[in-house]
C-alpha cells in the first residue's frame, strides 16, 4: 500500500460526496507581489493601500483570480490529479475581499457525474467554495472536469448531470466589494476616465496588446498556488503525451487576459463573479496572448449607488491579434463540453469567459 | 471611439504640460523580495533591517534603483507608448529615503521637444517626479525619448531643447541617506574593507562577474514595475519587429550593472544621484552582462562628516568581460543622442552610466 | 591591487581559522512567497499561520531549506568562490526556528584541510553556524569543498581530515520544533493521514512526480539567497567551461527533492538535521527531477510525545522516475568524496540525502 496520494478515478466520486482539501494557505504580500510580477495587473485599487482606503476598502485587497487559482489549487490533489480536460466553470461568486493575512482553505462537494460512452472517462462535476480563517465563505464556483477511470469495466454511478446557472442574478452581485465613496474614486490616478455608465451593451473592445508566456512564468505562477496538476511541470513525462509539452494551467490564460483588459476596461476593479468560462484550446509555453472583450449587459446593483456591473465576454487568443474580435461561436461559455467546431469557428481562440465585473458609477 | 489607452505621439506634447500618472503603488516586503531574486543585490543596508537601523535607517530603504523602475513605469502610458528609443537621463536626484508600505506615484512635465529631420519622430523631454503618499517627492529626472509622430505632415510645435545639467553638485546630494554612525556600520558585514576614502579619482574597478538574462527574468522584473512597453513582451509582434525579438527594458540592465558593482564597491550602499545616462546597445535574453567602473570624482557632503559621494561612470558590456575598460567614446553619459560611432567605439558596451554613490566615512 | 573580492584560494584556509561573512539578511514573507513560487511545498505548517498557531508555533516558520540555503549563500564569497566542486555535508543541525522578520548572519571554521595528490587542489573542511539577531544560533553544518590553489607550488598546509558524525543522535534533535499538541493537528488540512507511527524501518516510497527546472529559476532561487557562485550565472564564460552550460546551484536539487517527499510524506514539516549529503551529479535547466526515499530508521525524541523522527534516506534522479529506487551504491551519504562509481550505479542519480524529519506522533 503506498503512501503517496492515489488520487481519485471517476468511478471513486459519489453524488453528495463533500471532500475537505489540504493545505490552508496564509496569502501574504509577497504572493500579491509575486502575481504581480507574473501578470502586471495595474487596477489602482490592488496596488495602492492609499488608493484603496481612500474609496473605503480598509487596504488593498488580493487580486480575485489569485484568490481563484489559490482556492482552486487546494482542490486539484482531490478531484483532478487524473484530469484529462478542465471543461468549464459556471457559478462562480466572489463572496467577500480576501486580504493579505487571511489564509484560505477549500471544501467541494461533487454535484453531478457522467460517464463518457467510452466508458474510459467521466465528467464530474465539482461545487468548490473557498474560505477564511474564520469560516466565512470568500468564493464558490462550478467547475467540471473529464476524469479517468481507473478500470473501464467499473460499474459507474448513475448519470447525474446538474442544472447549472448560465448567468448569475447581478441582485447576488456585490459582497465582495465595500461599500465606497465613488466620488473619492480618483479616474486620472485609476488610469481610465471610463466609468460604468460610459459603457453600453453589445459594445466591443480590443485590448490591443499581447503578453508572450515563458515555461518559467508559468510554472512559477502555478506552483505558487501549490497547484500540483502534473501535466505543467513535468517535461519528461509530457514529452511523450499528448502535446508533446507541458500543458500551461487554464488559469494562467485567465490572469493574462484580465491583465490585458486593463487597456480599455482599467476602471472595472474587481471581478464580482464568473458566469461561465471555456478553455477551448490548450496553451504552451512560447505562446502570445491577445484579448477583445463585448460588453453583454449593463446592470445597477440593487440599493447601491457607488458601483454598476458589467457583464462581460472576453475572448483571448493565441499568436493572433484581435482586431476582428476572432471566436468560436461553438465554445460559448458555459455550456458544457464543446458540441464541435464548426466552420465559423477561429482557431486562435483559447478561453472564452462570461463574467461580471464592477465599476464606480 | 477607442476606449483603450491611444498613447501619445510626439505632436500631442506641448511644452509646460504637466501629466499626473496612473496607477499609484504601494511598495512591499514582497516586491523588495522579488528584486532581490531578480538581480541579486547584497549591499547591507537593504539587506538587513537590523544593520540598516544600527546605522541609523528605520529599517532596511527600498532598493534606489526599484524606485527608479516603479517611477519609471508609471510614466510608460503617457510618455513612452509610442517611443522608439529612451535616448539619456539626466538630473536625477534620489531625494528621500523609501521604506515598504510607502505608496508611489508620479507626474511629469514636458520640458523640451525637438522634431527630427525627417519629420516622423521627434525627441521629447521629460521630467518626471516621483512622490510619497503625503506628497513629497522621492525622486526627480529627467529622460529625453524618441517619439514617433502620428502623422509627419503634422504640424510640431517649435524646437525647444533644455538646458540640462552635465552633473549634480555634491551640495544638492544626500537627502536620500539620513544622518549614519558611520562608526557603527561594520565593514565585515557589508563585504568589503573600502570606506569612502580608500577611493581616488582616475581608479578603474573591473566588476569581474557575469550575469546572464533570461526572458522570463525580464518580463517578470518589468511588470513588477507596471511598465507596458509593449517591446518587451510581445513575441509575436517583436519577431517582425526592428530586432526580431523582444528587447530588453533599459532599467534591467541598470539593475544588473548595479548589482555587479558591488564587487569593488560593497559600500556604495546608496545611489544618490545619476548625472546622466545612456543606453547605447539593445540587450536580448541570452545576453550576458559585465561591468566596470571609473571613479570619476571624489567629494564631501557639506555638512555631513558620515558619508563621502563618489562620481562614478560605469560601463556596462554583453558578452564581453571588462577588464580592458571597453568604451564607446562618441556615447559619453549625459550629452544626448549619439553623434555616431566611432572607430575607437567598443560594440559590445551597452550602458554608460555617470551617478554619485553614497559611502560611510 | 583591486577593490573585488579576490576569494580565498585553498593554500590561504588554515586550520582553526574563523570567518565571518558578509551580508546579514532579514527574512521576509516575500522570500517565502518568492521560496513556494519557485519549489512549490505543500507542508501546512509553513503554509499557513492559522495551522501553526493551532498546533503551538507563534505562526508559519520559514521553510528550514530556505534557511539553509541563505546561511550556505553567505559562506560562498569567502569559502567557495574558488570551488571545483561541493563535495558533501555532515553534521547539519537545525537548532531554532525562523520566523519572517528574523534577520541571518553566518559564521564559519576551518576544521580540516587536504591537499589533492594533484596538487593543484585541495579539500577545505568548513564548520559553518548561522545565526539570528538576537545571536542565537539557527543552523549548523560542516561542508567539505574542493577548493583552486593560486599556485600549485604553493606550500600546503599539513593534512588534517576531520571526524565527522556519520549520523546525528536523536538525542540533539527537536530544537528546531517548539512543544506541539499533535492532537490539534489537523490530517485533512495537513494532507497526508500517516502519522511517525504509520512509518517503519526499511520502507520505500516512490515520491511519483517529476519537476522540470529552468534556467530563470535557479537562477532567481540562487540569487534569493545571495549565493554569487560564479558557475550559476554566466553562460558567456560556462559556454567555454566544463558542461558547456550553467551549473544549478546543488541546494535547488535539494529543495526540488524535499517538495517531491511531500507526495508521501505530508506530515514530515520539519527537517530536523542533515546526517550527510552528497551531490552525485550535476544538474541543469531542462532536467526533470525525480525522487524517492527510504525510511532508514525511526526514532522518538527523549521528553517528546509530540513529535517523532524518521531517518530518511531520499535520492534525487534526473529524466528518470524512481519507481525502482535507483542508487549511486559509492555515492552514500555522508562518506566523502565519491571513491568511484561501480558496476550497479545508476547514472541517473544526482542527490543522496541522509537526514531526519519530524512528524506528529
């Protein structure tokens, strides 16, 4: 019996099944610091104390997507160290700021199942909220994922595939951001004169610029979440896989696309949830990265004067530019697995996402 | 109507006009941290906040040079989008001491333009302050950049070149050190025997050592400090740019000149000032770095009996070790563009710089 | 005469001789951050403040190879700089734990002495401490280094090869480990469920994972820690030297292998002492590292019932996984230069680490 982590095959997971993950984790200012090296953000409110106190936050708060792969990193020993594809998110909440001293942990419960007709894998499907110290919950979301089997031949539960939200309810919308003074919020110093009412749906932007990926950045970003998927950081085992490669984590595409949809959105500050996200296309290292985002919807927050929502779509692509605002119209978010390309569809194009963020009004 | 950051072309500049950068930032233990792996530097007294407060600092100051680059970036959007090449620095003064917690920012004023002849770029003068949270200033130079225009049948304002100083007097220097006992600095800790007096005008020190730069290394370095210069990230762009590949940030090579000074110069724990500046050569990742230096003036600061300036040119060089001092005599700190090369012109030397370094007594 | 460190050469140790070094550090928690960005370690006990505090610690202390590898760096500008080769350790005792905001400094002895039949080099045997602020001692640990002579005609002094402890007593182990109540340990959280006890005599456990290294990282690692070995950096004189390439500095292996145990080891979150080490074979960038170990032994600590020691042997290969337990059978800890590799050595090795571990009981 060994005593190394065995990790779970499809057929071990069980509706209702809850599962506790290792490793709390204390997120500190040299983990903002480190992101920021890896990423650039340049959103005023995660980089200046002052900034942030001055509109009403008690100080900067953590970059959400690092919150996001560090809760999501906590999971990956449990549910998908023998992933084959990271299929999509839907329902993700950002349900209050996470500051540098809170350690965060993570607890998922399993939602839905499905064999695959090969009977060689398995979707599950992966309810994960994150938390503080104080057993407040800080963020939740769907995520699912194709598993191995362990044995083809293994009795697999029944199917179970779950409802999940296509769009979240912008009413659930805020608790992740302070009350603010939006008339503190200092537009020369946030690096945009946009606020939220200057922008209108069906409106189209091209982040312009593209940020090339080395397997140094990307293995430094990963491990720093304690992510241990390892098809990012073994390149003897992945020379003879798949891609020949090692695989970078989805998630670095989603900090690098947020980093570039500073140039054009620099005032939406903070993401208040993710309706649905797609990976429809793996990324290596060498890899240039681009982004256009459409405004999908425009929404107040109900009883809040300070801050709107957007909802956005933003698309990132690799080696292309996105002039032309390149898709795949057949991996729109949140919709599950993808049905197919089809002739319409942009190879260039890696993630498509679907999510909210706000601004000051 | 774009809503991303258009930049500004050199006929959007007026002289007297004065920009308030975006994107204030709070300096930390962990960006301090994240230097320090970059670039490696050992002098005591960023090193060790107990050895910084037995001299008489608070704690450990913020490395000079990371102001530098964080001030610096914060200029890039508004200045330098559109720059084709960071031509010289000069008059650049380090006027207080930054200790992690402080939050940057900085403003500019346009204080020269000059079209250039063939009316498709012009060079800008800036000069650009950095400031505390409390509104004092930190750190003032001035750079002069290539800019192109939007358009060369477009009117440039008229020729205006300022008058920039060749060197800072010693009188204006150490407001960046506060009062030491510098007979409580221990010259075992800091790693070398030489106090300011051991120096003399017309000595040459070959730093000796070698640092090679990886891409990641400079990426990760330059979005630390918020620069967006898109020529150092963007592969797919650079591969059919001017050099093929992504070019280097100029600072990095600073940093790394910097660093390799301290073999021969381990107490010149504080740059003071930089009289001027001149990045001569491009560097590419693979390239390695070497360094030497000219002491090229000694002095007192009035009133101070606990540290002595050194004006020092260094030199920096790729793929070439120094120890024959290499120059290139037409690129001499501090006087503009570069009339041209010489037959007497190394090409391997990258960096001349002329500053004043602070050592104890 | 010149202002760099020229480094001591092997005819210029003497027995008994002490030498302080240079550059005192303060650790913070963006070293840390920068430490798990780089190698990834999972232990909850440094990982998170909360699970520290909740088993007795004040809050997370500092990884114990991190501290190692910034005392070691300290030693190399005065030991080292000169170095053929890092030919193994003994007696490397953690005697305190580290917190973020303690400050390093290190103190060596020369304890032995031997000239090679060459005479062109020599074995220099180094007692080395580290210790805090306060002067305390951390850490400590004999090293032997093949160290240049300046002039093989040199007069040498008299060999004398030092006793070293092939392996450290239980009895001096646990000072490192403040009083715990393993009882609020917390398993789940911790990642692992195999208490010391679940552990015995002569068991093998294939650590699974690979981890592929780039020249950024061990470069950033190395610079972390202040270590200037020249071999690390400079691919412009490498290129000319022995492999060709950079050198990776051995304590990255080290790291790599100890973030490898993790997977089969959870809850050993304290190396409590080093028996020996040897450095079988270089590395570098591009290699995958594997590992494996053997429980040598076990032990409880005298007045303990909190905690208990394992004895473990881990070896480290490169582009090889470990599921046979490949060895180096000349290449034992703790034994000295490497008497010659036989008929049933594995080339793959590249570490052979001898040392104990503490565990909840």
């Amino acid at each position: 019996m060994t005593k190394t982590n065995p990790g779970n095959f499809f057929e071990d997971f069980r509706i209702g099944q809850s599962i506790r993950h290792a490793t709390p984790r204390t997120v500190t200012a040299g983990d903002v610091a480190l992101y920021n090296g890896l990423f650039g953000p340049r959103f005023a409110v995660q980089s200046s104390d002052v900034f942030a106190r001055t509109i009403g936050y008690p100080r900067s708060p953590v970059d959400d997507l690092l919150v996001f792969h560090v809760v999501f990193g906590k999971t990956v020993p449990d549910i998908s160290l023998h992933a084959i594809a990271n299929l999509g998110y839907a329902g993700c909440l950002f349900r209050a700021p996470v500051y540098p001293g809170d350690t965060l942990n993570a607890v998922s419960e399993v939602i839905g199942l499905k064999e695959n007709s090969s009977r060689k894998t398995g979707v599950v499907y992966i309810r994960s909220t994150g938390f503080k110290q104080d057993g407040s919950p800080v963020l939740e979301y769907v995520r699912w994922v194709m598993v191995q089997k362990r044995d083809a031949t293994a009795e697999a539960p029944a199917d179970h595939v779950p409802r999940l939200p296509a769009l979240l309810d912008p009413k659930v919308l805020g608790a992740g951001c302070p009350p603010l003074d939006a008339n503190a919020y200092d537009l020369v110093f946030a690096g945009s004169p946009h606020r939220h009412g200057d922008y209108h749906k069906g409106e189209k932007i091209d982040h312009v610029d593209g940020i090339t990926v080395e397997e140094a950045e990307h293995q430094i970003a990963t491990r720093l979440y304690q992510n241990t998927a390892r098809i990012h950081f073994n390149q003897f085992a992945e020379s003879k896989g798949r891609f020949g490669r090692r695989l970078i984590y989805g998630g670095h595409a989603i900090s690098l696309a947020r980093t570039l949809t500073f140039n054009g959105l620099g005032n939406a500050f903070h993401i208040a949830a993710i309706n649905g996200g797609r990976h429809v296309a793996p990324i290596f290292a060498g890899c240039t990265l681009f982004a256009w985002s459409e405004v999908l919807d425009t929404s107040e927050l109900p009883g809040r004067a300070d801050v709107g929502a957007l909802r956005l779509r933003t698309v990132a692509t690799k080696d292309q530019p996105c002039a032309d605002f390149p898709l795949k119209v057949h991996a729109r978010a949140g919709q599950g697995p993808d049905p197919g390309a089809g002739a319409d569809d942009d190879p260039a194009v890696i993630l498509d996402l679907d999510y909210w963020v706000l601004l000051p009004r």
